[in-house]
C-alpha cells in the first residue's frame, strides 16, 4: 500500500468535492432566505424611524459640519443614499439572510467603484471605500449596489427603465464572475485584476476612445505631483496646503499638545505598517496639515490632509481619516479588531486585488483612525460621467464586488445560491425597486423636517 500518495492530484480532487459540497450549502440558503422573497420590503418593520437613525450618528460626528452633513443629504435622494448607510443596515437586517458571510464592502453604492494604481503602477477597478466594512450576507452588498442603480439613474433623468437595465447588468456581471470564481483555485481568486480596460468592454468605439482619454487625463491629474500643482503654495518660503473651506489642524493648540498629537500619529501609525515600509515613511517629514470636509456620508467626521516631504524635496499627501464602529456592528456583533482604523484596513486589502501599501490604523486622543496615500492615480467617476454608459459601468461594479466576495467568502456555496434560474435577480430587482421609492420618500422627510426647523442644514461648515 502507497503511504505516501501522490499530492500533485490531491488539491484538485479535493477542490471537485468541496465545490459540489459548497453549491448544496448555497442551495440549503435558500431555505433560510428563500431568494425570491428578498423583493420584499415594509416600511412597519422599521423599529425607529430613519431620521432616528441618522441622528444617532451624530455624537461621534463633528457638530459644526452636522449641518453642512444634513444640507448635503436634503439636496437629493441620490446624496440622501449616500450617506443614510446606517438608515439602510438597519432595514437589510429587518429581514431573513442567507448566512453566506464575505467581507462586505457595507456601502457599495455605484460610485464607490473606481480606478486606482496598484504598488506595479497599473490602473484596477476595485470597490474603493470601506468604512463601513465587516463580515456579514453577501446579498446585503449586492441589493445596496443594486439600489443605489436605480436612484443614480432617476438623479441624472435617464430615460425611464434605464435604472433596471443598470441594475439588471449589474447582477448578471456578478453572477458570471461569482460562478467562475467558484472554478477557479484559490490562488487563482486571489491574484485575479480587474484592467483599467474591462469597465470599456461594449461601448461604441468613439464612445471607448473618449472614455479611454479621460481615464488617461485624470490618471496623470490625480498623482502626488498633480495634487501639489493643485493644493500647494509657498508662504514666506514654505510650503503649505490651500483648501477651501480651510481649518488647520493645530489651530488654538499649545506647542506641547501639538507635539504629543504627532507622536501619538506617528508612533501608532508605523506600529500598524510592515517594518519594510517604516524605512520608506520615514524619508517623509510633515510640512503642513489642515482639516478636510469630504464627501457625504463622511461628513462630520473627522479627516486630516497632511502635506509630506520625502528628503528628495518631493511632496507626499496623507490623508487621516477617523474611523468609527460599521453600521452594521448592532446587528452582526462588534468588529474582531479593537482598533476600527485596523477594521477598515484590513477589510480594504482582504477586499481588492491591490491597496495601498501606506494603509495603517492608528489611535490618537482615543480617536480611531486610519491612514491612506490622498489621490495616488485613484479616479472617482461622478454620475453624470457614467451615466452615458450606466449598464456598461454596473456590469463592472458586479464583477468587482463579485471578485471581492469570492476572496473572502465561498464563491461555490454563493453561485449555489445564485442558481441558474431569475428567482435571485427577481428578488434584488424587486428590493432595489422598492427600496429607491423608500429612499425618495426618507429624502421628503429629511427635507421637511429641515423646513420645520428640527434639523438644522447649512451650506458650508466651520
């Protein structure tokens, strides 16, 4: 008898009966959430009403940008998704999952999928924002990307059924990738890259070339040395950021809290790197810092811009970001990671084929943060850029949050899910219908509550 048998066939026998075991577990998920009754949605399963929600977010939030925060989402139901993340956990946990747990994005609306340079200088296609990420149903994910389809399409006036065209691509772009990753090996999943010329794939030609020109315009615009050209000017000899609206960070601080803050940056930001990389950060000295306000639903947290430069002279920006529990957290348990800069982290690089390789986490004052490269090659569409070609980019979107899933989750047991018939499609089609018509409606009430006077909006912060 051969005690010693050959391991070059093991992995891939082993590989066929695990994929056959995993589809008959997706299959038996379907029990525990039936894929067709996830069209359902019912407002009286609400426990608080949305603005609660919103509301409760508010202590750990800056209250001078809390207004500038509300004028933001009352300006319309497409900016009131974006930051009513917390509004809509609570309401996908409202209903029976499918217990099939990946490392969710937690916001994966459609503009939070982009271009952005790997270390080896290639442009990717990545999910790109992962503050609110944690372990939980990967159906969560897919029904807030198919969601946000719907209310983008209505924002920019597409013709009417666009936004089902939208969606409908995005989850045929999952599907596809989530049953080929079931095929692939592990390793394969790992190192596969979504190219800067897939989102281009199934345009008209002249349609392909301008896209491809402002893909190649913005990816030189947006780099270190383009945001200096943009954000940097010389005072009395140095260097320092202009941003509008403008707050630097040691505004009203004694020399000795501005010392004690940077250490506790710096001593727990390089505690949280690769010891290869702290020879790199450590070439860099800080020349300037200032307060961001950025995006919508991270308003009113707490976000530094700091102006770097290498001992070559070569400026760097840093952008610090506080980090605060996932929104998800009540109702799938706390995060594993005692530092919530480290959850988001460490869910970034478990989620994308290439990060970053300056994200750390850090504490300072008791404030979770994390750290990030500011610009670096990273494209952000707007609406209004994809709106041309809204199917095209959500097929991507699919993929990408297909790709994302399967490194951390089990593409088998999900594609056993999925199956080959419409009964998963129906039912995020019919949830992401109903849910883009609850978001119009928790907008009205943003905005009349604003009118009222309960909630106080302003253009502008600080």
């Amino acid at each position: 008898m051969n005690r010693h048998p050959d391991t070059s066939v093991q992995p891939r026998v082993r590989a066929s009966a695990n994929v056959t075991a995993d589809a008959r577990d997706g299959k038996r998920a379907r029990r525990r959430a039936p894929r067709r009754a996830a069209a359902r949605w019912d407002p009286r399963s609400r426990t608080e009403p949305a603005l609660a929600r919103l509301r409760a977010q508010e202590a750990v939030r800056d209250p001078q940008l809390l207004p500038l925060r509300y004028a933001r989402m009352a300006s319309s139901p497409w900016a009131y998704l974006r930051g009513a993340a917390a509004v809509m956990a609570a309401d996908l946990a409202a209903a029976p999952h499918s217990g099939l747990t990946v490392q969710m994005c937690g916001d994966a609306h459609v503009l939070n999928f982009g271009l952005w340079a790997s270390p080896e200088r290639q442009l990717l296609f990545d999910a790109r924002d992962f503050d609110e990420t944690l372990p939980g149903p990967f159906e969560w994910d897919v029904k807030r990307l198919a969601t946000s389809l719907y209310v983008l399409a209505d924002a920019e006036r597409l013709p009417e059924g666009c936004g089902e065209e939208a969606a409908s691509a995005a989850l045929d772009g999952y599907r596809s990738a989530m049953r080929r990753y079931a095929r692939m090996g592990e390793l394969e999943v790992w190192y596969d890259r979504i190219t800067s010329d897939v989102p281009l794939q199934g345009l008209a030609s002249a349609h392909a070339e301008a896209v491809s020109r402002s893909i190649r315009k913005q990816s030189i615009k947006r780099t270190h040395q383009g945001a200096a050209r943009q954000l940097v000017f010389e005072e009395n000899g140095q260097r320092r950021i202009s941003l509008d609206p403008l707050k630097r960070i040691d505004e009203g601080m004694t020399e000795e809290q501005r010392v004690r803050a940077y250490e506790q940056v710096y001593d727990t930001y390089l505690a949280s790197i690769p010891p290869h990389l702290r020879r790199l950060v450590e070439r860099f000295r800080r020349i300037d810092s200032v307060r961001q306000i950025v995006g919508v639903g991270s308003v009113g947290m707490r976000v530094w811009l700091h102006l770097m430069e290498g001992d070559s002279g070569q400026p760097v920006f840093f952008q610090v970001k506080q980090a605060t529990a996932s929104v998800y957290e009540d109702f799938l348990g706390p995060s594993e990671f005692p530092n919530h800069g480290e959850r988001i982290v460490v869910g970034q690089r478990l989620m994308q084929s290439a990060s970053d390789i300056f994200l750390g986490h850090m504490r300072v004052d008791g404030n979770d943060c994390y750290a990030r490269q500011f610009r670096d090659m990273k494209i952000i569409p707007s609406g209004k850029q994809i709106s041309g070609y809204l199917p095209q980019f959500a097929a991507v979107c699919g993929h990408a949050l297909a790709k994302s899933h399967a490194r951390s989750g089990d593409p088998a047991a999900i594609a056993g899910y999925i199956g080959n018939g419409g009964g998963f499609a129906a039912g995020i089609l019919g949830y992401a219908r109903a849910y883009s018509a609850q978001t119009v409606a928790d907008h009205a009430d943003l905005r009349a509550a604003i009118a009222r006077g309960e909630v106080q909006a302003a253009e502008r912060g600080w």
